[in-house]
C-alpha cells in the first residue's frame, strides 16, 4: 500500500479542468472579443474599427474619435452543443497504478446517459446552454477640448468568458461537471492623429491591468486495490492580476484606404487558489480510506499567448465598405501546464499536464452598405470568418472543446443627429464536428463534438 498511495494521489489531482485555457467552445482560445459594431456585425474590426471597442481592436483608431464618448456593448448568446464520449478501457501500466474502466464504474440501475450506441459511444442529447446576456465593454473617451490633440479611453470589458454544468450522472462526470474561466480587464488607452506631413498615420496603445479566474469541478474513480475504485470529487479554483497592454497603428495612404495592424500582449499566469477534494454526498463510505478529503493549496502556470492583428479596409463608394481581417494568435508556447499544490502524499510536484498547441489564427471578411441619404443614417452590415483550433486532438478535453469554426454575422446601425448611435448584430457559429481518437488523457477523452453558437448584440455609443 505504501509505494500505491503516493501514485494514486498523483493520478486522482491530474484535473483536465486545469486546462480551462478556452472560450466558449471558441477555436481562438483565450479570446472571445466579439464586442464592438464592426466586430460582431461584419467580422472584421482591425483597420477601420469605428467605435471605443478600438481600445482592445486598435486603439490607434482612437485618434480620429474626437469628442467625450461614452459606449456600452453588450449580448444574449444561445449555445445548442452535442458531445458524444467514447467509453474507456481499464488501464493498469503496472501493479498498483491505472484507473477503471467506464464498464466497471458504471452505475447500477443504469440511466440513459450511460447506454451505449453499436460505435461504443455514450448516447448524448444536444447540450442546451442557458442564455447568457454579459456586458463586455463599457468605455469612455476624451480628447479635453483639442479637436487635433491624443484621446484618452478609460474602459473595462470582458474578452474571455467560458462557462460549463454538465450532468452529475452521465460519464463525463469523469472529465468535468461545472467549469468557469473569466477573464476581465481595466485599461486606459490614448490615440493620437499624427501632424502633418504624416497625418496619414494615427498611433495608440492601452495599458492595463488583466484580471483572470478559474474554477472547475469533476468527478474522479481511481484504481486503488485491483477492481476496487472510490469517487472523489475535485473541486479547483484559483485566480491572478497580471499587467496587460497592446497597441495599434492605422494607415491611411490614400483616403479610400485603412490599414491597421495591432500587437496584444500576452500573460503568464499564476492562478492561485485551493483544491478540495470530497467525497460524493451519496458516497456509500463512513469515511476517506486514504485520507485524502481536505483544502489544499494549488497554483496553476498558464500561458496566455501574445497576438498579431492585421487588416485593411476600403471605401469603395460612398454607399460601400469592404474590409478583411487576418488574427494569429501564438499558442505554440503553450506546450505543458502545471500545477504546483501542498499536497504531502503526492510525491509529483508540480504536476505537468502536456497541451503542445500549435498557433491559432482566424480569417475574415466583412462589409457595409448604406443605401440610404445620409441625413437618414441607416448602415447595414454583413461578414464571414473562419478561425482554426490551435489544440492537438491528443489533449482536446471535454472542459474547453477547442475546433475549428465558421460563421457569418449581420447588422444594422442607426446614427441619430450624429450623437447617439446605436447597433444591433446578430451572428451564428458552427463548430465544425471534431473527433477524438488518440486521447492521451486520464481517462481518455475520445469524443465526437460539434453544434451551433447564436449571438445577439446591442451597442450604444453617445458622441457629446
């Protein structure tokens, strides 16, 4: 029993939740930064974002908004997943270490969520998400009086939100049953419109401080003597502040045309915080036969990738914009993520988990119509995008379902007496279906995954 506990604790706190490093099902990772008119009405916001959601998209945009400011973003999404697991084997590389089987540790009546197709895949219904309605951004500007002087944002928004509550009965219990990450930042931002003879170019940059919380919750069975197992429940949660900047230029070397190109910076988190490990409350025991149930301390490393983005934007005529974006997003340093913990019977510390990503980048074109005479002030907007999953199907996990997708977004905005202008946007997601075959986690998740994500948005910004 002696050399079997330390083993089994390093194999029970191996948490798949610890690698909450998506959003929403999102393939770009960490970042949702669906905010802002352009953004979420025409996919594309980096040359030409037009609204105080520059402060994240490209504050050199910032120059050319003059004025005291105030924005407001915010949105209702509808998430309609499926997530079909693949049932597991019992694996013992040696005597004394491994986990059960899912045939072994299946629940006795046994419910619907547990039966199994002719693939040996768990029967899943759709997973229904609840309406989310967050604020992301609220901003506001001003340029003190000097219509050729720097603009100043001050802003606080929500690039990062992901949330997760699966069944407590069905075998994904296993992988995670309740998952949060949410990420929020404070900035200040100044643009400034270059003089002449180099007015083409307007510059700015934001600083800030990043704010970013974990918590995740799952079910474990390990192998504790032969075809003996016992269900724990891990429950982790930490956070941390780390400072955050990016900046941005605009170009305009004729005036039908808008280049913008932005640099985010990326972060390395210590998100500390406890691990409580319990047993389940119809847990059949008196009490833990390995005296694991207890608050631990734990500080998990993540690497928030830096990020590049570039993108053009061309008045065509007066009545028509086309625009294109291009994002990369450098998940190539996020290799392996550990977790250092307090724990005196587990004798790995910290403990590793592999992620070997690879970079992530997202693809998009947008463009708006204004039909109508100017004194109407009625734009209409439409985009495409295409973002591709930075994670290897080696350590995809049911907490964050990283995959490719395509979507497309529409929009409407109205321009009222040129002080109050206001957006409504409307965009789909598919998550195109991934597979899961060579899942190296602990237990293996091999799984089918796709489904669909509705999303709509309201802006409001007042120019005074």
């Amino acid at each position: 029993m002696k050399h079997i506990v330390p083993r089994l604790c390093t194999l029970a706190v191996v948490l798949p939740l610890l690698a909450l490093a998506g959003s929403r099902a999102r393939a770009g990772g960490f970042t949702i930064i669906e905010f802002g008119a352009r953004k979420t009405g025409m996919m594309t916001s980096v040359a030409n974002p037009d609204d105080l959601s520059a402060v994240y998209h490209n504050p050199g945009a910032l120059g050319d908004m003059h004025g005291t400011r105030f924005h407001m973003s915010t949105g209702v999404c509808f998430l309609d997943i499926t997530a079909r697991l693949q049932t597991w084997d019992t694996y013992f590389p040696d005597e004394g270490t491994g986990y059960l089987g899912s045939d072994v540790i299946k629940p006795d009546p046994l419910p619907r969520s547990w039966e199994v197709d002719e693939d040996g895949k768990y029967f899943a219904d759709p997973i229904k998400a609840k309406a989310i309605a967050p604020i992301p951004l609220f901003a506001v500007s001003t340029d003190f009086g000097f219509e050729k002087g720097p603009v100043v944002a001050l802003s606080i928004y929500v690039p990062d939100a992901i949330g997760a509550d699966l069944p407590k009965e069905a075998p994904t219990k296993y992988m995670v049953t309740d998952a949060l990450f949410v990420v929020g930042m404070a900035s200040i931002s100044v643009g400034y419109r270059l003089p002449e003879p180099v007015d083409w170019l307007s510059l700015g940059f934001s600083l800030g401080l990043l704010y970013t919380r974990l918590e995740g919750k799952r079910w474990h069975n390990q192998h504790i003597l032969f075809d003996v197992g016992y269900d724990y429940i891990m429950h982790l949660q930490g956070e941390d502040y780390y400072p955050f900047f990016n900046f941005g230029i605009i170009a305009n070397p004729i005036p039908q045309i808008s280049l913008g190109l932005t640099y985010i910076a990326g972060a390395n988190l210590e998100l500390e915080g406890n691990l409580e490990i319990s047993l389940p409350p119809d847990s059949d025991l008196e009490s833990d036969p390995l005296d694991l149930v207890g608050t631990y301390k734990q500080t998990t490393h993540m690497k928030v990738p830096h990020g590049l983005a570039a993108g053009i934007s061309w008045q065509v005529i007066d009545e028509l914009e086309l625009a294109a974006d291009y994002r990369h997003w450098f998940y190539r340093t996020f290799k392996y993520q550990d977790m250092y913990h307090d724990i005196e019977l587990m004798e790995d510390n910290p403990i590793r988990t592999p992620k070997n990503f690879k970079d992530s980048k997202t693809f998009s074109l947008g463009a708006m119509v204004s039909p109508f005479p100017d004194w109407l002030g009625l734009d209409f907007m439409a985009g495409w995008t295409y973002d591709w999953s930075p994670a290897p199907s080696k350590t995809k996990s049911l907490d964050t379902p990283t995959v490719d997708l395509t979507g497309f977004s529409l929009g409407a905005r109205y321009t009222y007496d040129e002080h109050w202008r206001l957006t409504l946007t409307y965009y789909r997601y598919w998550y195109l279906k991934d597979t899961v075959e060579d899942s190296i986690l602990i237990p293996p998740q091999n799984s089918e995954f796709w489904g669909t994500v509705d999303t709509v948005s309201l802006q409001l910004e007042i120019t005074l």
